[in-house]
C-alpha cells in the first residue's frame, strides 16, 4: 500500500477574514491529537451564524451546531467517509471527540481526543536580531529535534552553518556527514496551515577552502559518458578567495591552472519540518517540505516560501555551497561552512505545494520528483496553481502565459528527487491585469 | 550536497575461508564506534601471515603488522583518503583507535574509537518454532524500536499482521495508517555484510475483508487517462471467500456483480534495516533494505534475500495483500490483515544490492528507482551482478542470457519508488555451465 | 511547432447502423482531395432526416440540408475553427467543395475539392489462399510503394520475409537492412477509420540459423553495467534446430556450452501504413499504426488488431525472430528469416488508439513512447478506451479491474520508442457483466 | 531489430593534414555505392608510404598496398566482421569492389561497386549573396527534394519561410502545415564527415500576426494539471508590433488586456538531410541532423552547427517562431513567416554528435531524446565531447568544469523529442589552458 488516506495529509485551507479574539468557538484553532502513540497537528477553522456553524478540518468541510459552549460537527466527504466533532469550549480551551468513520470499514470507527488552542493574530513586535551559535547539527528533519531558539515573526538569525560533510569554519568535523543542519528554530505563531517565509539577507564565506569531487551524476550519464567517466570520483579542494571573490581548484590539473569560478554563495537545504505523521525524512532528502534542494539561486537576496506543518514551523537550514552549477552535476558543490543571516516571517492560513523562491526578477516554482520529467512536471502544475490563486488567471491564460515566458532550468539531478525550477520574470507579470 | 563519501556505506566483502575461534586478531569482528552521537556498525575482516595483517574495513583494504597483541593498520583508497587503525586485542574484544583522513582536508583528521566483538560462525541449532502475538506496529524502519523477539538462523516465526492502514483481524484499529509492521525481529548471529534469507512457509488470510479504492495512480495516466478518472477515488470494501479463495467487491458496480479475482496474499513490506548512518524511512518506502516494494510474488513459497546492515537483521514486514495486480494502480491492493508464518536464515558474508526474490521457478531481481526506466536499469543491473557472481558469466555471456531469457514486470507504480522485476527460469538457468 | 491542427488526423467514429446501398448522399463515403500536392483520404458519414443532413468528416460534426442532389453543410469546432462542404452526388459520386476557416486566421480560409465514393459493406466472398513470393522488400511503411498483392477480407497469404538484416532463407542478401519488410498488401474495402484484423496463423522458420549480437541497450543499462558492458558488442550466431525446437549459440562462450532457449517464432514489425499527411516511417520506428513493435507473443495464434488510415490498409509485415526475451536488450534478437501464413479481415468503422494483440488467453493493450514510464501510461491508457467501449465499464469500474488484474510486461526498449503491454486473462473478463 | 549495423552509421573521422592534389589515391574521396537500390555516400580517407596504404571508410581503418593504379585494402573490427577494397584509380576516378563479410554469416558476403571522386579543399570564392524565393516548401527532410539552389561556403542566402502551418507573409495557405521548409540548398564542397555552419545574420518578421493556442503540452502536465486544462485548447492570435517590439494577443481574454511578450523571432527548424540509409524524417521530428529543435536561442546572431551527411549538406529551414518560452509548452510558439538571411560555411572533415549552438556568450550543446531525463544526458555527453575534442580537457577536468559552470534549460518539450540544452559561458571557457 502507498498511503495513508489523503485526508490525513490535507490541511484546511479556508479563508476566513477573522481571528478569534474573544473565547468564542468561532475562529482559528490548532488542534492535536494523539494517534496511536503519533502526535498530529491540524487548523481547525471556525464560522458561527447564530447556532449554526460551519469550519475546516483535516480537509474535511464540516456543519453543526452550537448550544452554549457544546457544539456538534458533521463532515462527509465524496467518498463517503465520515467524521463526527462532539465537545466544548471552556477556559479559552477546546475539547472534542472526533469519530472517523471510513467508508469501506463503517463497523469501526476510530474515536480520538482533540484539544485545541486558539491561533492568536501574528504579532506586531518589534523585530530582534539573534545571534546563534550552533552546538549540535541535525541530520533529520525531524519533530522530535527541540527547537534550539525560539523567535517572533519578523525576527533576524545570525549564525553558522556546518558544511555538507559535517566541517566547520575551523575546518574541525563536529557531525557525521550527510547535510548536518541548524536550526530547528521555532516560529512563534506559525500554525499549520500557514506559510513561512525566509528571507536570505547576507549568506557569507566564514573559511578559505571548500570540498567536492570529480565525479558525475548517474543521471547525466548515457552510457558512453558512463565509460568515459569510470576512473574519475576523487576528492578535489577548491581554494576561495573571499576578496576577489573566486574560487579555483586548490591542486588545479593542467588545463585548470587558470580556470576560475565566481564565488555564489547558496544554501543546499533549507526546510520546515514536515507533519508528524510523515517519517522525519533525512537531510540530504528534499519533498514539499523543502529541504536538500541544492537551487543555485537559493542565495544572498532570495525569498523561500515553505509550507508550514507543525506549530512553530521548526525551520532548518544548512548544506552552503561557495558555488555550483545547475544540477550539482559532482554530487557535491564547493562545500564549505557560512555565515548566514536570515529574517522570518509568516503568512497566516495560506496553502502553498512545493517550495516557492522569489529573487529579485523573478518568480519560481520548484518541481521535485524522482525523474526530470516528473519535476518538470511538478514546477509547472505549482507554477499554473500560483498564476490562479494570486494572478487569478483563468486555464486558458494560464496557458498563454507558461507558453510565451516559462523559463525552465533544471536545478538538482543529484539527490533523490531530481529538481526542476521553472521561472517568470516580474516585468512580464506586471502586465496582467489583476 | 547528495551523499555522504561513498566509502561510509560500504560493508566489507572478503570471503575468508576461516572464522576466528580463537582470541586472535584473525578473523570476522563486528566493529562498532560512536560517530559524533550516531552508532555505526561495520564488519572487520583480518587476516594474518606471520606478524603481517591484511584487512577490510569499511570497504577499505588494510595493509599493517602485529605484534603480540598490538596491531597497526594502514589503507588509503584511489581518492587519497586514507585510514589508519592503532589497536590491541584483549579478553576476546578489540580495541583500536580509528584516524580517518580526508584527501581534501588533510589538516583535520577525525579520531574514533572502535571497540569490536568476534563474528562467531552460524551456529546450528535445533530450529525453533516461535508464537508470536504483536502488540505494537511500527512506521518506521529503524534501528531504535527495540527488538520485540530474538529468534536463530533457521527458526520460524508465526505472527500476524495488521492492514496497511492500521486494522487488525477483528477490524480494530491499532496504529496510523501508512503500512504499520510487526517487528523489528532480532536474529541471533547476523551481521553487516551478511544477507538475510526470509522464506514464506505460509500467509493465511485472517479476516474476510479488504479495503482498497478504485483510483489509479499517478504514474498510470496521461492527461486523457487523468480527465477520465478525475471523479474517482472512493473507498472500495471487498470481500475475500476463504473457502472458495476469491475476492469480490463487497458492493459491486452495475458490471462488477460477478467479477471475481482469485486470492493471492502477499506481504507488500518486508525488509531489514537499513544502516544507522541513513535516516531511518518510514514504512511506505523502499530502497536496498528492501521496504515497501508491493511485489505481488512475494508470496506464500517464496524466498525473499535482504542485506544485513546491522547486527542482528531487524526483520520487519507487513502491508498484506489479499490480491494485487501488477503495479498495485490504486495506491492500495486489497489492504488486510495477515496471518504469516517464515523461516529466517543467514548467508554470512555475502553482499549484495537490491532485494532479491526466489519462488519455485525463477529467480527474480528487483530495481527500485524514481521512473520505471530506473528501475528496469536497476533490476536489469542487479540480475547481471547476480549471472557474474552465482554463475560466472562473462559480460558477454550476461548479454546472451538476458537478450533471450529476460521477463520484465512492472511489480510497482504507487510508492514513490516505481518497481521493475526481472525473472529468469531456473529451467534456463540448469542449462548453464558452472 | 509540434504538431498538425489535430483535426486533420482524427477520423471519424460514427457507427452508423446503416450503409450505402442506393445512390443517395446518406452513408459512408471515402473522400480525397489533394493538399498542395498532398493526397488525403477520410471518412465522411452522412445521415439524413428529410431534407436534413448530419454527417462527420475529419472529426467535425457537421448539420445542413440537401436540395435535390446538391447539398450544403456545416460545422464549427470549440476552437472556433469552421469547415463548410457545398457540393452535390450525381453517378454515384459526391463531389464538394470544402472551404476550412481557421479561427486565428479567417481572412485566409483553404478551399479544396473532395471527391468521394462510396463505402460499399464488405463483401462476403469466398476466403482465398495466396501464395505470394516477395521480389522487393521496403524499408519505409509507406503509401508511395505499389502494392504487391490485392487481397479480400478472410483471405490468407502464404509468404516469406527475409530477416532483419535483408539476407533471406538462402542465406543472401536481398536488401540493405534495418527490418525490410514483405508487402504492402491491399486489402479490398479496409477504408480509413475501419480496424485491420490479422491473424497469425502460422509462423515457421525458414533456415537453421539466425544472427544476435552480445551488447546491452542503452535503456538497460545504469552507469555501473555500462562500464561492465564497455567491451562487448560483437555478433552472435545462433543455431536453430526446428526438430528439436531449440536455439543454441552456434560457436557457445565457455558458461554457454549446455545453454539452450526453445524456439518462439514472432515477428517484430507489422504494420498497417500511416495516413498520408505524416511522414511515412521507417521499418525500425513504430507508432498507432503499429511498425518494430518487437513485442515477443506477435507469433503464431495471436491476432493484431491495427487502425486504418488508407484505403486497402496497405499491410507490411517482417523481422522475424526465432526467439526474443522481454526487452530485445540486444538490440537484435535471434534475427531470422520466416515462412509466414497470416488471414487479414476488417472492422469495419471502428476506432482504435495503438495496436492491439489477442492471445488465447488474454487481450493485451501495448503503450509506445520514448520513455517506459509514457509506454506505461499509454499501455494503461489504452486498456481502459478498451474496457470503456467494449465492455462498458466505468471509471470506477476499470480502476477496479485495472488494479485487481493488470499484468504489465516491459515489451521492448531496444528501439526508439520503448514498448509495454498490459494484459487482462479473458478468464478474469468473463465474469464482467455487459 | 532495432539497428541496422552500427558500422554502416559510421563515418570516418581521420584528421590527414593533407588534401587530394594531385591524381593520387592518397587523399580524401567521395565514395558512392548503390546498396540494393539505396545509394550510400561515405569518405573514404587514404594516405599512403610507399607501397603500403592505410585509410579509413565507414567507419573501419583499412591496410593494404597499392601496385601502380591498383590497391587492395582490408579491415577487420573487434567483431570480426570484414571488409575488403579492390580497384583502380584512372582519370582521377577511384573505383573498387567492397566485398562486405559478417561474422555470423561469413558464407555470404555481400559485394558491391564503388566509385569515388576527390574531394578538394574548400575553395575560398568570393562570398556572394543569394536572393531566393520559394516556391515550394518541403515536409520531409528528404535527400530526395531535389535542391533549390547551390551555394557555396562563405554565401549568403536571403529569403522567406511560411509559417509551422504552412501559410506565408500574405496569410495565404501555401502547404500543408507540420513546419513545411523552404530549401534544400546545396552547399558545393560540403562532403559526409564535414561540419556545416549556419550563422543567423537576420530574422526578419515580415506579417503583423502570428498563431498559437491555450493548450499545454502532455509532458508537461501531471493529472492535476490535465485536469485543470481540460477544456482548454483553442486557436490563439497574436498581434506583432514589429515597431514597438512585443507581441500581444490578437483578442486579449481579462487579464491578458495588458499582457506584452518581446519579439524575439527564432526558427524552430534546421537541419542538413540525413544519410540515406535512413528514412526521411517528417518536418515535425529531430535528431542528430537537427530538424525540428524548437530552441529558442536558434534567433539572430546564432550559429548552428550540423554534421553533414550527404554531398552538398542539404539545408532545410522554417518554423519561424516571433517568441517562444523555453519547452514551447502550447506545442505552437508565436507561429508566424519570417524574412531570413543566413550565411554558410563548412568545417572540413570534422565530426560532431548532435547539433551545437553558438551564442554571443555560450557555448550550448543539445541533446535530444525521448524524456527529458534522457535528453539530459545526452546534452551533458555531448558537451564533455566537446570540452574534450576542442579544449582537451581530461575526464577528471571535464567534471570539475560541468560542476562549476553548467547551466541547463529545457528547450523543448512538445515535440516527439525532448530537448535540454546545456550552456557554458564563454568567459568561464576562457579560464581554461589549452
């Protein structure tokens, strides 16, 4: 079997225009449960009209009632599972008892615990400016890892990252290799449901050198490039001249004594934890959560939009890369270890699908997925979501405007999930009409 | 960054004729060392000639001296990174400290320590038959949930599973969906670098019900495909006759009243876990440690091969099937509980890639990629390692085999890996000459 | 720019109950016209009520009226497009003008004349025996090359083809290589939008040797096997001995002394030719018109069903193989040459996507395209038009059955478009309801 | 069978510093056989020391000796196929007898008459301008559409293409549509094994209108997408302003009131014809020979390389494109004629795999395939045969610099083939050391 029923998966996507400001049932919640032993988080959206009310779910759309604090909810989706929301609110808390039904096993309904909190407005603080010295590096993008600093929306990080192989700025390995992390850093107020958004404002070489190889990719080699590649795969250190910013190979071959290459700095991973119900996936993996997307443009400037999907988003972010071309053809970039600041911010109760990158010209949806073809596939589906919901295109100018401006650049070919990233400029989206 | 240095993952593969017996550095030791908070564990293999040693280690060959219990190991692999080990056998355990250096950061040494326990051969032990009642189903396939029954090569297990959605046999929920297993089984005796043998005595249907859906999965559907089936994906009950050993739909469709599947139960998971370096998948996933692979021979008769990447195998298996076709299109197959029956048994110091299958008449590899055009390159990859190594074919021999005896299935779409099989009759196969 | 405006290649699919028996516009017609120099041949069906027409024609639906003898009609796509028939029947003849308006460029439409005859029913004649010995063979499935032998519904041909490399049964070249084929066959009253029905009566082997080679295709093959595979390539002789039904190497490898593969004649390429607006293949290429299907159960007692887009269907048949596992991963498979015995018959007005097989046991859908993973989903695409429109399923109902009976084989990767075939046991389909 | 023997694919690739001067057979010749009704051209390269000659024809390197006018040379590849050359030179006209022997059918060679003429060195005219109007437009990239004008290197040719449809600067309909060509030119002195070099002076929109629709091409949907474009699909008019530079639709739908795309005219076909052997590719379809590459770099101030293949190389272009974004998604660009003028040269004897692009600032290989996965890796094959071949770069240094500088966009995706162009900067190559 593939998996869990999507419903578990789905989280509410409503609209509403109101906060819950007063202890009424009325409003946005988060919710947990415990399933089985698992922990899950949702939103659960609220609308009261006299005693009748209506809300979200678990990607249900449920209707009931409310007779003073007690209320009663009734979902049923196309498939003809159920799901019953019996409680009350008191003391500013929800209590409920949710009853799920599915359709083909009706004889036995799964019976759950809910409570839940309400989701304050996000605050309007006055944004602080961290400075972070990591201590431990994560090599799993997991709920479990405590959250190392806890910050406000709006709030900048200053620190350091690890490089790939676990190798800090004094060039002394603290982690096994794999993409250690910072972070998780929690994000006061950021629900599921939400989006966070990082803003990468300084991204900084702290050491001289970085690592990578000669080798490349199973997925750029047809078989005769196969054959001509089978004796290469060593370790090659490349040398970074942080003042002229370049970078050349450190023991250079012939043809290379001269071969330079400007320094770009970028972050491989960046992510905010995936959903509890979902196995904590491991750093060099990538997914709708973000992740090792290893995206060249992912650097000084670039805005990345992630899906949130536990309270406090739990952001991560590691695996520099001095530079890199499309693809990271040798497994590895110029690895090295940096000095990243970053601000945060979050947009309430807005569903994105994969990760998003905004830079200065541009926008860019991210298409993940174990073929170029399936991501090629991903970028354009997410890019043709982003032009309806934001744009408010129609399929047909939709289509128009893929047709006439797409930009596709294959970003990753060498992690699981291949990466492709497809492009529009600003300019040519200033000239819709909203 | 993709991947950790190849050489991190790879198990020693020597085929010494002779296992330690007594307190010598010679022979087979499981290693192990704490790798800044992550244990690993890898196979140790010495040999000795006067006071001369040779070795593998971490896919590494040693080349060192010893002297009374003092020994001194040196390798260095075709990249330049090199290893040295500085160690002395005391009370039958080994002790060494492990300097590992990196060809491109030569200034920054990792220093291990290494303590290593001897590999005794198989012992032959009277086969024991064990009963064993489940009480907690696991979604992940890691080295932390702890063992729930240590058994001997040779022994037999009779257990039960519950569906992949967490359901036991009197239709009780008992874990979140997502192919919950029962395990992890220790076994006496395994090893890294050993394979697991899994053979299928018996796989008896316990209740007589299966829930699937009558969507089709992703891979399946062209654009054409997609618009047509846009309105599925409801929940389907079946019901499954014991007696006559059919499979109907519970509440048919106008033209499924009297169709009829034939039941031909299977375990859609089976795997030993992976290695403690990699992030442990979650259950509906697959890869070398074999995983959620939903191959629809992996039936009753049926011999399963897995590699061995820690000491004692941790068996796991579940996601029981009561029927499935070839692709398992509707993301579920007819999902029930199980009531399964195996022997286990260890081939000791053996390697080999993907998860391989053995039924009566054939002889089946299996490739697991992100495309069914990895995956045929996968299965097609691994059965010709299997011609070279089992049979001694040449690659030109290998190319004759397969160009005439070769029969490829789609065993898988729905995962996130996609599953191509490739068979060869064992009928065939006789007429090789070894 | 891609592709033709689609509607030049659809053909109608009409199924009226009646045909043209009295020299009346009403019926079905075979109409040409020439397109700048272009011959072009549709179907056009007509229906009338009184003085009212309704027809199709180059996958419009057309309305109007009829004077007399003279006609008008008309008909507009939901792209805007507009196509208008004037014209008029007189001796059995209907001659029209057809002015084409494309919606993006309406100061400009096309004017054409069409000439049509009628579609007569087809005869029930005597079924005739032809023994046909074959002096040229094509290496282009095309309209261009004169028909060697003119044939009626039911009747069967008696012939030869040489093998895939042009040398025939004694041994000698007769044609430069890359599948020559035997044909192109008319076959009176297949007409296009009607099904060519061939059935392989028998296929018998010709001489006592064929031609292999030992490489792997591209397809197969991951970085790792192509290095392995990095000195193979050489041709291969194989021995065949049509008493004992068995290929054997004729001068065997050291492993390949006993090595043994019984005989399964097939052939690799059938095909009824392509429409005349596309480029008329080459012998190695396949598509819906069928062509190097390479598809190893096209042998004796197996029928194939191809669309018609010519009148007389314009059948070519050969690459016959002694033998060829799933894949034909040599990229030649025991290349033979065949005594051939096949009996043609028509469907008349019925449309089918790609070439369709029926087994004794199974029907079987085939995907072509130039990854497995589009082969996949056309293979499964075309199985379900096939379980909609022959036997009236559902989309739930033929994701039901798709998923509890589909058995998927890799058929062929060795040409440019890969080849998979899904079968359904006619055993599992008759317990459909219809 | 999927392939004719590659050794007839071949072409030979010597690189003798010396040409053909005087009535000798050292030198390189123009060879002609007509192979069972197929003529084939090949070079046939010869240098001689004394009595003794070595030479290279279709892909084999001959030995052998001369006795006045009389040779006689032999080959034999690595799977002991051979090929032997008997004749004369008289009058400045080689002719001989290439007896052809396969491995496994050693007891029917195949013989055939060549006759070979002296290819001299290009000559070095005076460049002349041609103004040439055409007349017909070819849909077939066929050696035999008979030329429509003979030039030579260093000429200019100034003229006009229609549009993918086949409709010209008038909007009258001048063929049917599927990227009917203007051409063939034939280049005097261009011989098989040659490099022609097409470089784009001028690309001219002569009409204020162009063509496209709303679809979206399957590649690039997956189901959700298909869905969401389901009713899309209808022809699009473009509106060109050649003064102000933008295209903007004909009949703006809401929010494309506004929308303004830059002209950026291209031409989406080129390609020198392809040897005989093969079957004449259809306008719509790629390859080695290029044809229809839909890239839209292929504008003013490119340069397109194209291995010949035929005598004279045999030009084709069209397609004409006012603006196209990368993989023209809607399957038509901004479809429009075009007033081209290109310049022509060759490089003598110089082989090259798939097509090559010049930019300003790029260097670009194409790969061309049936995924984008597999036009991936044929890109990146051909960029390290060009970093080798003309930079001399070691494998090692081949992936350093594909590492560091690769960059990557998908050119097409509507085609049957994929297309990924892989770019390095001009500036980056100039770093290297030759």
């Amino acid at each position: 079997m593939t998996r869990m029923k999507l419903t578990l998966c789905l989280l509410a996507s409503a609209t509403l225009s109101t906060f819950a400001q007063t202890p009424s049932v009325a409003g946005h919640w988060l919710a947990s449960t415990d399933y089985f032993g698992t922990p899950l988080y949702y939103r659960l959206n609220l609308e009261q009209t006299g005693d009748k009310l209506t809300g979200t779910y678990r990607g249900y759309k449920f209707e009931g009632t409310i007779n003073g604090d007690n209320f009663h909810l009734f979902a049923k989706d196309e498939q003809g599972n159920t799901d019953e929301l019996t409680g009350a609110v008191a003391n500013g808390t929800l209590q409920a008892t949710d009853t799920e039904t599915d359709s083909d096993n009706k004889a036995h309904p799964v019976t759950l615990k809910i409570k839940a909190t309400p989701i304050a407005p996000l605050a309007h603080l006055t944004p602080q400016r961290h400075e972070f010295t990591p201590t431990v590096f994560y090599r799993q993008i997991s709920t479990l890892n405590k959250p190392v600093l806890t910050i406000n929306p709006g709030d900048t990080i200053h620190t350091t990252t690890v490089d790939a192989g676990g190798t800090d700025f004094n060039g002394v390995k603290r982690s096994l290799g794999g993409n250690p992390e910072t972070g998780p850093f929690f994000v006061t107020g950021a629900m599921p449901g939400d989006v966070l958004v990082v803003h990468i404002k300084k991204l900084t070489l702290n050491r001289d050198w970085a690592i990578s190889d000669d080798g490349l990719d199973e997925r750029a080699m047809n078989s005769d490039l196969a054959v001509k590649m089978k004796d290469v795969g060593k370790g090659i250190r490349w040398h970074l001249d942080r003042t002229a910013g370049t970078a050349t190979p450190a023991d250079p071959a012939e043809h290379l004594k001269r071969y330079t290459v400007p320094l770009k700095p970028m972050l491989g991973c960046i992510s905010a934890a995936p959903g509890t119900a979902q196995a904590p996936p491991g750093s060099g993996d990538s997914g709708g959560y973000g992740g090792n997307m290893d995206f060249n443009e992912v650097g000084e400037g670039a805005t990345v939009y992630l899906r949130v999907s536990n309270p406090g988003a739990l952001l991560y972010f590691g695996d520099g890369h001095a530079a890199q071309g499309d693809g990271e053809l040798n497994g590895n970039a110029l690895e090295t270890s940096m000095d990243v600041e970053l601000t945060v911010d979050v947009i309430p109760n807005k569903r994105i699908g994969d990760p998003r990158v905004e830079t200065a010209n541009e926008i860019i949806s991210m298409g993940l997925g174990g073929s170029i073809d399936d991501a090629f596939k991903g970028a354009t589906n997410d890019m043709a979501n982003w032009l309806e919901e934001d744009y408010k295109l129609t399929p047909s100018e939709i289509a128009q405007v893929l047709g006439t401006s797409a930009e596709y650049h294959v970003s990753e070919v060498a992690d699981r999930n291949a990466g492709v990233v497809l492009k529009i400029s600003k300019a040519r989206l200033a000239t819709l009409t909203k």
